[in-house]
C-alpha cells in the first residue's frame, strides 16, 4: 500500500497512523520530497477528476487567475501541495482523501 501526500500535512499523518494501528504495510511518498511523475498525475486525473485540486488549499488561494486555468497536469507538477491528500493505493484501487467511507475500506 502507498500513501501520497505531504509529511506535513494532519490529514495524511492520521491515515498513516490508523493505517499502520490496523496492522497495514504502509509506504509512505511525500509528492513535494519526490514529485508524482506525469503517468500517475494522468492516472490520478483520470480517477478523481478535477476532485485531485484541493482548491482550498493556502497553495490555490496564492495563485493567479491564469494559473489557476491551467491543465491539471500542470497546476500538480508545478505545485504538488495543490493534491488533496491522501491519495492511497493499493493494486489497481485509488482512494482519496481521509473520509468516513474511505476509512471504512481500508480499515
């Protein structure tokens, strides 16, 4: 199981911890440390849509109105902070975010 996201933020310290209390093999890959390359941001889009801008980030609320009309693509390989977090996957299943029913399907 990866977790992605930033070492910094609460949200992806609670899962990893609950993740690895529930006995789970978690790898941990911080995006700012060591970039989503341009596969998984792709994967990544095509899984969640524009739902993978965590548009109330202080990173989105810093950007102008040209940059913030960029492609996703764009807008994640320039600002890795702009991910909503955590992005966790395991084999083929993507989850995101530390919600209620994304807990309930890994713990």
């Amino acid at each position: 199981m990866i977790v992605f996201g930033i070492s910094t933020c609460d949200t992806v310290r609670k899962a990893r911890k609950a993740l690895e209390a529930a006995g789970r093999d978690v790898e941990f890959r911080d995006v700012r440390a060591e970039p989503l390359t341009a596969e998984e941001i792709a994967e990544f889009e095509t899984a969640f849509g524009d739902k993978i801008v965590n548009r109330a980030s202080t990173t989105w609320r810093g950007l102008s109105d040209e940059e913030r009309a960029a492609p996703i693509a764009d807008l994640l390989s320039g600002h890795p902070a702009l991910m909503k977090r955590p992005v966790i996957r395991e084999g083929d299943k993507l989850t995101l975010g530390w919600t209620k029913p994304v807990q309930a399907e890994w713990l």
